[in-house]
C-alpha cells in the first residue's frame, strides 16, 4: 500500500519538529553545564520579555500574574515547533535549504544569548551544539524516510543532499518501520536530555552554607497579628515561601558566595569591593521592611512584609565618598538587570540595606541570594536590587536604568494603599456578622487610620493591629453586620502625616496604581 501524499507531508514535518526539539534539548543540556540562562528557549525567552512593550508586559502579568512566565516560554515552544514543522516540510523538496534554515533557527537561539547583558564567550555553545545536532537527527530522519540504510550497499543516492530536487521516494513497510523507530529514538532522547539539563540546571542549595553574623540591634519580637483571630486576613510576617516574587529571570541566578563581590565605583573618591565575608563583617541591622511592586494593581497581591538583615548602604558609600554631582546610584546585578536608586533614599536615615537574611535566615535564591538591595518607602523597581553586585554612583542624566528606559518614573515612592482581604469579593456569606479585614501601607509615613464604607453608608473607623514601625504594613479590622444583599465594601487609609489615600484611580503605569479598593458581596 502507498502511502497518500498527506501521511508523507506528515513524515516530514515530524522529522522537523523532533530535530528542532532534540535541537533545543540538547542545547537545554549544555546550557546546564556552562551557564543555564544561555539555553536556547531561555535566552530566546529573555530576550522576548526585554523587547516586549511595557503595556503589553503589564496585560501579561495582570492575567497570567505569576504563571506569565511558563505563558512566555510555552510561546516560544509554540513558535518554535511551528517554524520546524514548516522546516521539515521544505526538507520534502530542499533537504538542504531545510539544513540551512533549521541552522539558522539555532543561530538566532545563539544571537539571543550573545546578546543578554551578561553574555560570555561560552554562552554560544548551546547553540552550536543545537545546530549539530538538530541537523544531524534531521538527515538521520530524512535517510530513513526515504529508505535510506535499507540496502546498505547501495552509495548513489545515500546522502539527501544529493537528490534534493528528486521527488521523495516511496518507502517500503521496513523503511517506515524504520522511520518510526528512529521517530521515536528521537523523541525520547530529547525528553531524556531535557530533564537531565533541567535537573543540572536548579540551584544548589548554597544559602544553607551561609552562617549569619548578629545584627548591632535587634527588633522587638513582633507581637501576635490579626491573623491569629480573623480568618482570611494577611499574616502579620510573611513566610519566606509566600512572598511574592518579580523579575525578569528566567532561570534563577545561582551565585558562588566564595567569588561573589559587591563593587563600589562611579563618581566617588575612592573606588573598592568587597567579598561576602568582609560584608558580613561590617557593621549589620535589622528592620521590618514591606516590600511591593509598582506593577501591583489596586488589591493585588504584589506585597509582602518581613524582618530583613543587612548592612546599611550609606555606611557603603560613605566609605568610598560619593561626590557632589551624583543624583542616583546605578546598582547592577548578576543577571543584567539595572536598577537606579534616588540618591537621597540610600543616604538619608530610612536606612536603606544590602540585605543578606530575610525572616531570620540568608535569603533564598530567588529573593536574591547571596545579596539585595532593599529601600523602604520605595518600589522595588527602584530599590530592591536581587543577586546586586555593583553600585555605580552617578547621574539621571548619564546612565538609565532597565524600567526607566521603559518610561517607569525615576521617583517610584510607594503611594498609601488599603486591601480587603476578607470577606472575599463576590463569595457569598451568612447573614450576621461577618469581620471585615486586610492590610494597609505607607512606607516610610506609616498607616494612622483606616476606614471602610458599606454601601453608601458613612466611613467607619476601623480598628487597627499591631504597629511593625512606619515602613511595615498594618492590618485592621472591622466588624460588620451583613444584612440579605448584595453589598459594596471600600477601604481607605490615611497615612502617618494625616493624608488620606488619593481616590482617584491611576493604573500601575508609570507610578504605581492608586484608588480605593472596592469589592462586591452577596449575602444570603
Ligand atoms: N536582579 C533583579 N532584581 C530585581 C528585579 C529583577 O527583575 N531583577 N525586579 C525588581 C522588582 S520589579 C521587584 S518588585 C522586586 C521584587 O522582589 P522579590 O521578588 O524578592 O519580592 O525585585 C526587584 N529586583
Ligand atoms: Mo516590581
């Protein structure tokens, strides 16, 4: 029986797709051991994230939120197996143009992690390694669907390079046997690979070989929250598994304590670095600091508050004199991010950190390990620098930062905020009495009072937990009989100095999202 001129088409764009994918496996594999963030998906990912327009970024984290990441890479795949399949169907016809353009297609893979901010020379061997072996299992799939190794001792047409413009052969039953089996090898040696790149490519658990050094004061034990008495609330301290976590890695950097430097340089007199013991020598605090993202809608949940350790920034720059011209401090990081900090936030009494521990033990690979920035009163876009080191004094004028040059403002102060976090909006409850409850913010001003309106009803003052210092979050309180309907609950919360939070409605581009929260629910 012959096999219909679709079943072959089909042949050929499986040969595409598996040679593109153990393409990618492979490089996914090599990547693991030279540097994970060059494999060809990844840095092809990075890439997308950098080039993508802030508006479209802020669609993509408003309805994927934290998954937008796997959203991206699943793209890529899609893309990518899209353009190998219409490879492998050109290879029917071209063998060798499908050879040149699936080497082109690993070549961009390569001019992507080249490209990355913090490219090495090494970073290309993903995608050369790619490109060997994606064409190799391409020929490799291509000689057996066209019966290829059937007769070994025929040589006229052995290789496909020499009867491109022949019209395909028909293959007998042992060459499509064949041309499974090697199908199938194919598919299982890219899945295999993969994993393993995978498996190589997670952090080693270094923090657990930091011993942390005492800090010069210690914080008050924070009081028992509201938690422990309104269910549904946000906890006083958040666990360090809970906090919310933003950044453009695609792979979570992994950084060697040993060979980690912290690099002071730009506008000051006397340039230097230090090693993560030295740092740990130096003189340490304790604060209890909130941290949220600009990018968090009004009652998002891009927040999160902890007991953070670190050494003050200003002692750092003290020492190697920053000069009078210099309005920002440019930080970098291990993995090319830039971030620029308001000069005056790092060197005025807010007591801005290099942070080393959250919640009482070193901070976890993905919140920045071995070392952060953290600038209370501020968004971390412009302040909470992870895996940082360097710190360049200089000027607006002269250098930008990552979201600056993305027309996020410079001045990223954290505007006063409230969130319902129970009753949940449009869940529907018993009537009787309910506790109304969440958390409010104002770092660096603090929170004096919180209100909420039911309906169209009169503002109510709610009642307040325990105080964690004015650049913690507070939670509150309010006891509420619900009455059959459906109902509107607002919360507003007036800061330390007497402002009340702005009602007007701004969204998280450019300067954070502002207006009160408001959520509907229904009882009966
Ligand atoms: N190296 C690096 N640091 C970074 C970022 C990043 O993308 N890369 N994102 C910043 C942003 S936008 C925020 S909100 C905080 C989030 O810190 P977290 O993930 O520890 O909560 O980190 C900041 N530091
Ligand atoms: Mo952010």
């Amino acid at each position: 029986m012959e096999p219909t001129s679709k079943t072959q088409s089909l042949r050929y764009a499986v040969s595409g797709l598996l040679a593109a994918l153990t393409g990618m496996a492979v490089g996914h594999l090599v990547a693991a051991l030279v540097n994970p963030a060059a494999s060809p998906v990844l840095s092809v990912g990075s890439t997308v994230i950098d080039a993508t327009p802030t508006p479209v970024k802020e669609w993509a984290i408003q309805h994927f939120g934290t998954n937008d990441k796997p959203v991206l890479l699943g793209s890529v795949g899609l893309v990518t197996a899209l353009i190998a399949v219409g490879i492998g169907l050109v290879a029917r016809r071209r063998p060798s143009l499908a050879g040149v353009l699936l080497v082109l297609l690993a070549g961009l893979a390569g001019l992507a992690a080249m490209l990355r901010p913090t490219a090495d020379p090494v970073d290309i061997l993903p995608a050369l390694a790619a490109a060997l072996v994606g064409v190799g299992v391409l020929f490799g799939l291509l000689r057996l669907l066209n019966g290829g190794g059937r007769e070994p001792g025929t040589t006229a047409v052995e290789s496909p390079l020499d009867h491109s413009a022949q019209a395909p052969g028909t293959p007998t039953t042992t060459g499509r046997r064949n041309f499974l089996i090697g199908a199938a090898g194919a598919t299982v040696g890219a899945a295999a690979v993969g994993s393993l790149g995978q498996k190589l490519a997670v952090p080693p658990t270094l923090p657990s070989s930091v011993t942390l050094p005492a800090p010069q004061n210690t914080e008050a034990a924070l009081p028992a929250g509201l938690e422990t008495k309104i269910k549904g609330i946000t906890p006083f301290s958040t666990p360090p598994n809970d906090f919310y976590r933003v950044d453009t890695a695609l792979v979570i950097p992994r950084v060697d304590v040993e060979s980690w430097k912290l690099e002071i340089a730009g506008d000051v007199d006397k340039p230097y670095s230090i090693t993560f013991d030295e740092l740990l020598k130096m003189p340490m605090i304790e604060k209890r600091i909130t941290l949220n993202c600009v990018s968090n809608e009004v009652g998002g949940p891009y927040i999160s508050s902890t007991l953070w350790q670190g050494v003050r920034i200003k002692d750092l720059l003290e020492r190697a004199g920053v000069k009078g011209n210099v309005d920002q401090i440019l930080s970098e990081s291990t993995d090319g991010m830039t971030i620029s900090t308001p000069i005056e936030a790092l060197t005025d009494d807010r007591d801005a950190i290099i942070a080393v521990a959250m919640d009482g033990q070193p901070l976890p690979a993905r919140h920045g390990f071995p070392a952060r920035m953290v600038t209370p009163g501020l968004y971390g876009y412009v302040g909470a620098t992870k895996w940082v080191t360097k710190l360049t004094a200089t000027t607006y004028a002269k250098d930008t930062a990552y979201w600056t040059q993305r027309n996020w403002l410079i001045d990223g102060r954290v505007k006063t905020q409230a969130r319902i976090d129970t009753p949940r909006g449009l869940a529907t409850y018993q009537p009787g009495k309910i506790a109304i409850g969440g958390v409010a913010w104002a770092q660096g001003r603090g929170i004096k009072e919180v209100e909420v309106r039911v309906d169209n009803g009169p503002w109510q003052k709610a009642t307040l937990g325990p105080d964690g210092g004015t650049d913690y979050w507070r939670q509150w309180f309010l006891e509420w009989d619900a009455r059959t309907g459906r109902h509107d609950l607002t919360v507003r919360a007036t800061d330390g100095t007497g402002a009340v939070q702005t009602q007007e409605r701004a969204d998280p581009f450019p300067g954070g999202a502002s207006g009160y929260h408001s959520i509907v629910v229904l009882v009966s």
